[in-house]
C-alpha cells in the first residue's frame, strides 16, 4: 500500500426528501490506521455508510478510495472495501468456509487463490477448525470473526465496520475491537469502526464524531478530548448538545 491515503470524503450530502442526513462533511483516513466514526443514534453514520457502500447513490460531493471515485469509477472504488455491516449478511445455513467461498466467487478470484485466501483469513480470525460448521451454530462473536474473514478475502486497501460489536457482550465486543486493531497493525489496512459507545475509541485513534449530519470534529482522539474537555465523555458531551452542529 503507498502512501496515498485510503479514503477521501469530500463535500458529502445526502437528503431523504426534505431531511438532510449528511451535510458537506469532508474527512480523509491514512493507511494503516484506525478511525473511529462517533455520534449519537440518527448522527448520521448508518447513512454515510451507505454512501461508502454505495447502496445510496451519492447526490453531492464525492468519496475516493486510493485513487478511484465512486462517482466516476465505482467498480475499481469498491473492490477495494471490506465491509462488514451491523446486520449479519452471512447465510446462515452454509458452512463457514462456503460462505467465505461465495464471497470470493463474487469478487472473481480463482480456485487456487481462493483456496489460499481461505486458508490464511480462517487461520487469522482462529476459525481454522469451525470451517466446515453451519454459521447458525456459532455464536455472535465468532459470526462477526466469519464475517471479517470475508470482508478480508479480496485484500482490501479500506475496512469499514458499521457497530461491529452491536448485539455483542462486553467481553465478546472488547475482544473485537482489540481483534481489529491487531489487524490494523499487522496488515497496515486502513479501518474505519462506527459505533455510539465511547469505550470503543482509544486516546491514539483517528476520531470523527458525527452530529446531526455534520462533521463536528476530527483529529487524533487524545488532542480533541483535552480541547473539548478534558476527557472523552466530556468533549463528545460538548460537541453533540443542542446547539454544537449549528
């Protein structure tokens, strides 16, 4: 991966009707590291993510991804996304390894490649002996470890996780968020996590925190916490009151 960054948002709004959703938000993300989307519930996020995914078109502005646009250049934008979303897309009556087989089907790689790349994100997300048991037979946290194994099957420049850990016990989602990091480091992929939960973003990371549609903040976690307050739940207090997107 070179040096250009991962993802560029640009200038992005997006209405339902009438309701303005997202409003010229614009933010980058580096490789290799991680970013945490924060807001409230209705901030903003879910529909970003869309964006992101293009299961919305985009209305204004533009989002690139390494040097591809998903106005202009879609295909090539999106083969470099790994996405995991907050409802479980994995059918639940195929075993582990077909699920992560259909995804690769979909993404075009061959037997061979496939078989490797099975191999490799099976034993990464320690799912190497649960390969042949039906998804339904696993619990959540290893649903979302089958999960991440296919978003990583095609080697994306960009992982996006919408409340990855939604539906998860605090051990289970403590595990997952340390589990994505690990990959963070070790793969140098870019991650973006959305999430509403504050325990979830550390004083190192990326932070965007999302309000009412805007991008109220962005910066290094640590930095924004000690201009807006001194800590974390302060400054997202701060930044999310009434009056903090007008």
């Amino acid at each position: 991966m070179n040096a250009m960054n991962a993802l560029e948002v640009s200038d992005l709004s997006f209405a339902y009707g009438a309701r303005e959703a997202l409003r010229k938000v614009s933010f980058s993300l580096a490789p290799g590291r991680f970013a945490a989307l924060l807001g409230p519930n209705g901030a903003g996020k879910s529909t970003l993510i869309a964006l992101l995914t293009r299961l919305y078109d985009l209305q204004r502005g533009d989002i690139v991804v390494g040097q591809c646009s998903l106005r202009t250049t879609p295909r090539p934008a999106l083969r470099q996304l790994g996405v995991v979303f907050q409802q479980s897309t994995l059918d639940l009556d195929l075993s582990v390894e077909q699920n992560l087989r259909y995804h690769a089907a979909l993404h075009g790689l061959g037997r061979r490649q496939t078989a490797l790349r099975v191999d490799a994100e099976l034993a990464r997300q320690g799912l190497t002996e649960r390969r042949g048991e039906r998804v339904r037979e696993l619990n959540g946290g290893h649903r979302r470890r089958v999960e991440i194994a296919r978003a990583l099957l095609h080697e994306p420049r960009l992982l996006l996780l919408d409340e990855a850990s939604a539906g998860l016990d605090p051990a289970s989602r403590l595990a997952l968020n340390q589990h994505i990091r690990s990959l963070c480091r070790e793969q140098q992929i870019s991650v973006l996590w959305t999430t509403h939960l504050l325990d979830e973003v550390q004083a190192g990371d990326d932070l965007l925190i999302l309000h009412q549609g805007r991008l109220v903040a962005s910066g290094q976690a640590d930095a924004l916490s000690l201009e807006h307050g001194g800590d974390l739940g302060s400054a997202f207090a701060h930044l999310t009151n009434p009056g903090a997107s007008r």
